[in-house]
C-alpha cells in the first residue's frame, strides 16, 4: 500500500466490515460444538461420525490458509476478501438448510475453504490502513475478532440451538456476511495485482496433503486405536512423506511457496511459535470444558455456555487496552504476564473437583481471557513490527496458519489424552471394587454384586470420577506446557526498539 492512509472516518468503515468478516469466521470455529447432539440427531448420524462437522471445516481452512498470500498478490486483496466473504456466506446458508451428514460435512469444507482468508486478510488490511503508531491499536481490535469469536461461540451456539434451531448456527452468518460485503465493496480500495506471479502448485500441494494427513491421523487415532489400525499407520506415513517432500522442495526451488525470507526475521518466527502455544492453550479448552460441565457434572447447554462467557470478557478488557498498554510498557513484559495468568488459570484448572461449584469455573476462565488478551495483542504487533511490509499477505496468513495447526493439534492431542487417561483410571479404580474390601463396604454398604442395576450404578460413578481425574491431568499438561513457552520472550526484540533499526537487518 502506499505511504498516505484513509481518512478516519473511511477507516472506521472499513474496520467495521472487516471485524464483521473475521467475527463471521471465527465463530464457526466454536459455536457448532454444542448444536452438535441436535445436528447428529436431526442427520442420523453416529458419535463418531458427527465430529467431522467439526475436522471438515478445520482441515480444509488449515490447508487453504498458506494460499491466501498468493492469492491476495495474483488478483487484489478486496477481490479476494468479497469472493471469500460470498463464499463463506453462501456455503453457510446451505449448511443450514443440510438434510443429511454427507451434505453437511461438504458445505463445512466449502465453509473452510472460502473462510481461509479472512483472518488473515483481515488482519493485513488494519495493517495497512493504519500508520504504523496505530499498529497496536489496530491489532487490539483485530484480536477482539479472532480471538472472541470462538470463545463466545458455544454461548451463542447454545442460545441459538435452544431457543431456535441447530440451524440458526449456520443462519446467523447470512446478515452478517451481507454487511461485511457491502461494507467493504464501497470503502475499501484494490490492491495492485502483481501480474505475472506464479504459484507454485507443488509445495501448496505437498503442504495441504501434509497438513490434510496430520488432522486426520489425529482425529480418527483415539477411534482406531492409533498404530496398530493399517489407516493411522497410512496416514501418519503420509505426513511424514509430504512433509519431507515440501521442506526439501522449499529448501532447493527458486520460488518455493513459502517464502523463508519470513523466518528470517527472528520476531516473526517466535512469534508465530508462540501462537501454536496459544492455540493450543485456547481450543484445547474450549473443547474441554462443556464435555466436562454437561456430562460429568450435569450443566445444562445454557448454563454451560453462561459460566464459561466471563473468559470472553476477560478477554474483552485486557484487548480493548491492548494498545494503551504497547505504548506504556514493553511488549514482551505484557506477553510474560499474559502467559503467568494463563499458567495461573490452568493451575486453577487442575484443581476441578465433582465437588466443585461454579464459581472456580468462572474465575478460572476470567483469568485465561485476561491472560489471552495480553499476550495475543503485543504479540501479533512484535510478529509484524520488523516485518518487511511486501510480506505481509504472507505473513499473515503463516502466522494464522501455525495458530491454526496448534489448535487443531491440542484439540486432538487432549481429547485423546483424556480418553486414554479416563480408560486407565477406570481399570485401577475397578480393582478396589471386590467383596473382600473392607473400604467398599464402609463406602457402600449393602452392595450386590449380584444385582444389574447396583453394579451398573457403580460403573457409571467410577467413569464419573475417573474421567474428572483425566481432565484434571489434562489442565496439568496444559499448565505445564503454558510454562514452557516462557522462555522464548528471551530471545525476541522489542517492536518498539525495533523500530528504528534499517528494515533490511531484519531479512539477512
């Protein structure tokens, strides 16, 4: 873009639709999860089938985000963000009007397709359209969009499902997707096309079936039983294929489809290590929780979606100073703290009891958003703060895609832990249940071992209690893991720093 920028009033036009784009998507990341038993119901569909509702719309927006940079440059970024927000918009609608699985699950992968761009464009277009003192600014509220988004999704989605229909999940995108297209169509200007770019088709290719194999390999090994089923050998083998070719292709080609001038610059590339870590610390529990509070402690959707919203409006104060705090303290300080409150909630986390009541849910949860928006904000400014602008469409749609494949793997990762570790508690807790254990009969007396119903009782209780255990373990993991990434603010550079240094040092 050039060196002059909008008018005020033209850029808050343009930040409203842009928002409203990212919103749109962002949504849909989350807010099918609760509508899923009434979606399974509805289609006929099994336990195991009903989550590709869920993979189809992941995978395919992970393995088409790496394109949205050629695309931006081949044919403009507005042509770009209207194509995608009428795709989106459209493939949302036919997810709604869906009568069967089989139609369900392709208008989610249209959904992922057409929704790969907008974050990062999104995100590209604020760069751009501010000066680079309202880059902090900027990013507040670009993270309000995408990080907010899947945290509100399972409230809304179950508001929506249980006062209208699983459908209106789908529905709700149709007026926001036409005030984000008309919004942008009037204020926001072309981009120059760079003609003669060329894509290369075999390093996108070798990324997607790489990224494509990955997703499903873990979304379908707790299923399979991992290795010892012939499909997961196969598709871990894939993963492995693919991705050697595309690094070696990367590494030898003349235009490779990643350009490695991105990681050269040391800020964008902790940078975007560290927002693996956050996806994985944000999805892994959103996607743990509401199985948690339903099942095992009997929350109604509702009610589930109530105690776990006050994440989002913690989230909500710490990014709506997210640029008044950038020009105040050092970013890397914001981001140590950010991760300290969220290493604090998940500590808090671990601590979920059956006996537990709703108020450690809730406080739990406001530490993580406030944690989240402190570290997402200083840390979206630092990934592009030495970045060379003619990398920003690429780079943006890199940093969402490592983001993206973290929550993807976290999501699976700690399902499959929890399911595991559920499984193995179960076994040790059984071998105390036996007529010789004096504790059980002080815990239980009168019990029957010969009657159904009582030791049907009994097995559903000790599942109850071994299944806390493993979502217990799982925060741990989480708490731990949230540590780890500590330590990399060491080696990053402060923005503000930054920014007197020659840009050209970045890239060596």
């Amino acid at each position: 873009m050039s060196g002059t920028y909008p008018e005020a009033g033209v850029r808050r036009f343009v930040t409203v639709s842009v928002m409203a784009a990212t919103v749109m998507n962002s949504l849909d990341s989350t807010i099918a999860n609760v509508a899923l038993p009434h979606i399974q119901g509805s289609v006929a569909a099994s336990a195991d089938e009903i989550t590709w509702v869920l993979t189809s719309y992941i995978v395919a927006a992970a393995i088409f985000t790496p394109l949205t940079g050629w695309l931006a440059g081949r044919f403009g970024r507005k042509r770009l963000m209207l194509c995608s927000i009428v795709g989106f918009t459209i493939a949302s609608g036919l997810c709604g009007i869906a009568t069967n699985l089989g139609e369900i699950v392709g208008f989610r992968l249209l959904q992922g397709v057409f929704g790969a761009a907008l974050v990062p464009m999104s995100q590209a277009i604020l760069l751009d359209i501010n000066p680079p003192e309202r880059h902090g600014s900027a990013m507040s509220i670009w993270t309000m969009g995408a990080i907010l988004g899947p945290i509100i999704g399972p409230a809304l989605g179950g508001w929506l499902t249980d006062n209208l229909s699983w459908r209106w999940v789908f529905f709700i995108n149709l007026p926001v997707g036409a005030l984000a297209f008309l919004g942008l169509s009037v204020f926001l200007t072309e981009t120059k096309a760079a003609a003669g770019v060329k894509l290369d088709l075999f390093g996108f290719a070798m990324l997607g079936l790489a990224i494509g194999s990955l997703q499903l390999m873990l979304d379908r090994g707790q299923t399979k039983d991992w290795f010892s089923s012939l499909e997961i050998c196969i598709e871990g083998a894939c993963v492995l294929f693919f991705g050697y070719a595309f690094v070696v292709h990367t590494l030898t080609a003349r235009k490779p489809f990643v350009d490695l001038a991105l990681f050269a610059d040391r800020n964008f590339t902790l940078s975007s290590i560290m927002g693996f870590f956050m996806g994985v610390m944000i999805f892994s529990v959103l996607s743990l929780l509401p199985p948690l509070l339903e099942n095992l402690m009997g929350y109604p959707v509702v009610l589930t979606g109530l105690v776990t919203a006050p994440r989002g409006l913690g989230s909500l104060v710490t990014m709506s100073l997210g640029g008044q705090l950038l020009k105040r303290f050092d970013a890397r300080l914001l981001v140590f703290t950010g991760f300290l409150l969220s290493a604090w909630s998940a500590y808090r986390m671990a601590g979920f009891s059956l006996g537990m009541d709703q108020s450690i849910v809730i406080s739990s949860g406001f530490i993580q958003g406030l944690g989240t928006g402190l570290i997402f904000v200083p840390l979206s400014t630092m990934a592009f703060g030495t970045l060379d602008p003619k990398y920003r469409n690429e780079g943006a749609a890199m940093f969402t895609l490592i983001r993206n494949i973290g929550s993807a793997i976290g999501i699976s990762v700690l399902q499959a832990m929890t399911i595991r570790n559920t499984a193995i508690v179960h076994s040790r807790l059984v071998e105390g249940i036996r007529p010789d254990n004096p504790l059980l009969a002080q815990a239980s007396p009168g019990f029957d071992f010969t009657a159904p119903f009582q030791v049907a009782r009994m097995n559903a209780e000790i599942t109850r209690q071994a299944s806390m255990v493993a979502y217990v373990d799982a925060f741990w993991f989480l708490f731990i893991l949230t540590a780890a990434a500590i330590p990399m603010l060491l080696f990053m550079r402060s923005p503000r720093r930054a920014a007197g240094d020659d840009l050209h040092l970045h890239m060596d």
